[in-house]
C-alpha cells in the first residue's frame, strides 16, 4: 500500500486531537494512537530533523517533573525544546503531542526533543528512533502486573541505554543501573549522578527499601554531579570541583535528586557551551509538574496534590510532607495507567500520619486502601469509592484548613478537572 503524504496525516491527526479536546479529553491518548495505526513512520520522520537529536528520560519514579526540569534548563541556554509535556509517556502520547506542535506540513520547529517514557513503551520507541542522549532515574518494583519482576524493568531500560547514541547518565545509587550487567556492554559515553554518603538513607533504593545492602558497584564510574547536602528545599550540588548552592520550588526530598540529574543531563548535553550560572537560576524556578506536589488554592487555602503509584514513591511522599496542620485525602484507582495490582499498598509504611490520621479515602479501591490504614491503626475520618462525592464534602468539611491529597494517576486526573470547577487549574495539553 501507498503511504499516506505527511501532510494527509498531520490533517487528519489534528482534526482527530481537536475533537478529543472538545469532547473533554486532553488530547494525549486516542489522536496519537490514531496516527501510529495510519502512518507508523510519523514519530520517527517528524523527530529525524532535530539538530540536537532526541533525549529520551525513563525510570520508573520522577520522569514528569524530571522531565520539566531538563526543558527549562535547555531553554534557559537558548534552546528551543519539544516534549510531551502532558507526562502521557507511551509512544501514543508522543505522537499526540507532535500533532499539537508541528505544522501544517508536518515539520516540527525545535532544536531538541525531550521526551519522557514508559519503561517498557521506551523499547518500542527506540526500535525507531535512536536517542542521541538518555537519561535513567531509577529501578523500582512497580505495577507487576504490567512489568512483572524488577530486573525486567532493569532490561527495558539497558535496551533503551544500548540504542542511546551519543551519552548516557545513570543514577549510581541504584544498584541495578551501575551493575555490570547494565552497563558492560554500552556503547556510548557513561556518566553518572549520585548523593554523598551521608545522604544515601535519605534516598533508599529498592534494595535498602527491603532491607537489602545496597552495595555499590564494581564498575568504573565517571562521577558529573553529586547531592552533598540537602535543607528542607535547599541544596548543595558539587560538579567542576565547586558546590553550587540552590533553592527549589520543588516540593519533596525526592525532587531534590531528580535536580542532580537534570543537572547532569543538561552539562552532558551542551557541554562548553553551557552557561552554568543560567542554568542554576532555572532551576530554582522551575515549579512543580501537574499533580506531583501542584498546590492549587481552595477558598483561600493551598491544596497539594501528590501523585502515588508504587511503595518506594508512596514512602518518600510521605517522608517529605508534614501532615500535621493539613487535612488528609487519599485517592486510589486501579485503571490501566495506575497498574491493576494494588497489593503495592501493603509495602508502604504509613506511620507518620497516625498522629493526624486520614480524614477521607476515595477511588475504586477506596476500601482497600481503608483497610491497609486500619492495619497500620490509621484514624479514617471518611470512605467513598465516588471520587466526585468524596472530594466535596473533603473540601466543605474543612473550610478554612490546607489540603493534601496522595492520588494515583487516574485518580489524579479526576481530582484536577473536578477542582477546576472550584478554582483555577492549569490545563496541560
């Protein structure tokens, strides 16, 4: 069969994505579906021009806003950057976000692209499109149901690292990414990231978290930018052989070690023609992606929306917030894109909010969620499966006090749509 000229498809792609949007979605899912099944050469010819190549960041917690930090510090340098900024991370997703940002023609204007991805949906992508540069956060056991063992999730990643073309950074942390399995047999240069010593207990990895050694690697690894303290949103990073002291937007201990990797990354990228000192002010104003520590204003008061999906990132959730002063909700969904599986909950360790409890729990596995609490001896104040009905009365039951609520994707998604009835939210397409 004749392929379809790009200008056809982008045609047809657009209008497909302007109805999504009129319907109420946001035009992440079914316009790029849509365009892989009539033309599945669009993601790989619209990307192929890119003077600077494609960046492709995988791991499986801190991608979005990891995501977000390396844009706006490739923007601060004068580049002008693409990427999925919705956090729809499967191939699909791409290829919406394309529709929304080429051209009639189908030409994409940019210089770089930087995209995050699935883990497993990464392997897909890079069948067709080398990334010039890669960026890997983390290993942790999430969604089995989808990825099965840890290790699998470990080989997803190592396929994506063996097609990286030119540079790839790797947390040195995680055992599983500086193993010599991973990184024997790559091709392009490696560097890494890491935190001092002394910070290691506060950024576990899935060995520690089940009380593993966490050993280091045998491996020779080329050290670029390194954590060496941490105060609330504060931080010291060292790289050049100075420390560089910065102060975050970010909410969450975790987001202060995405930082060190978005670092990394954007040196590695451009190299001596890097403004250190723009790059650093970039930095300290980034601000939180949609739903990963977003705090929006109800009545007056903050409501953070913190986004959860597995035990590792469900615990350092709860390590960094201070319950104490907020009311507390709970979201849980179990749609495809939260992963079926919820026996996750039963690894995290929710301690630190026995002193203010849980005032309600919600989602479709709202009562699962109320069980694992009743475990762990958590007051509940409230349970309803209907995500609409819980949050009103969340919010007119404690007018007047701040609001966090830990959510799963789904749920999430939910949540922001429903609130932007009630206040301002920003809609990301």
């Amino acid at each position: 069969m004749e392929r379809m000229a790009k200008y056809v498809v982008t045609a047809i792609g657009k209008s497909v994505r302007k109805i999504a949007l009129l319907r109420g979605g946001s035009g992440s899912a079914l316009p790029g579906l849509f365009v892989e099944k009539i033309d599945p050469r669009f993601i790989s010819d619209s990307l192929a021009p890119l003077p600077h190549g494609v960046v492709v960041i995988s791991g499986t917690n801190g991608k979005t806003t990891t995501t977000k930090m390396v844009v706006e510090l490739l923007e601060s340098q004068g580049l002008k950057v693409f990427t999925n900024r919705t956090g729809s991370n499967f191939t699909r997703g791409v290829a919406a976000a394309l529709l929304g940002d080429i051209d009639a023609s189908g030409k994409l204007t940019a210089d770089i692209a930087v995209l995050e991805l699935d883990e497993a949906h990464a392997v897909h992508f890079v069948k067709t499109v080398s990334p010039r540069y890669s960026l890997f956060l983390n290993v942790m056991r999430d969604q089995l149901d989808r990825f099965g063992e840890i290790d699998t999730t470990a080989d997803f990643l190592h396929t994506v690292a063996r097609a990286t073309t030119s540079g790839i950074i790797i947390n040195r942390d995680d055992p599983r990414l500086t193993s010599e399995n991973f990184l024997g047999d790559l091709g392009s240069e490696v560097k890494t990231y890491g935190v001092d010593s002394s910070l290691l207990s506060l950024f576990p990895s899935d060995d520690t978290l089940r009380g593993g050694d966490g050993a280091q690697s045998d491996h020779p690894l080329n050290d670029d930018v390194a954590l060496v303290s941490v105060n609330g949103n504060h931080a010291t990073l060292s790289f050049d052989g100075a420390a560089h002291d910065v102060t975050l937007q970010l909410k969450g201990v975790y987001n202060i070690l995405n930082s060190v990797g978005a670092v990394a990354l954007t040196r590695q990228i451009l190299g001596e023609k890097l403004d250190t000192n723009k790059m650093l002010e970039a930095l300290e104003r980034v601000t939180p992606a949609f739903g990963r520590g977003e705090t929006l204003i109800i009545d007056g008061q903050p409501c953070d929306l913190v986004l959860v999906k597995n035990p590792s990132g469900f615990r350092l959730s709860l390590s960094s917030f201070d319950p104490a002063g907020f009311a507390t909700m709970i979201a849980i969904n179990d749609n495809y894109a939260d992963g079926r599986d919820m026996s996750w909950l039963w690894d995290v360790e929710f301690d630190n909010l026995s002193a203010s409890g849980v005032d309600a729990v919600t989602g479709m596995r709202a009562y699962d969620m109320a069980l694992r609490l009743n475990y762990d001896d958590i007051t509940i104040g409230h349970v309803d499966t209907s995500i609409q009905s819980a949050l009103d009365a969340f919010i007119a039951s404690h007018a007047g006090k701040p609001k966090r609520i830990y959510c799963t994707y789904t749920a999430m998604l939910d949540i922001r749509k429903r609130l932007s009835k009630l206040t301002t939210v920003e809609v990301v397409r």
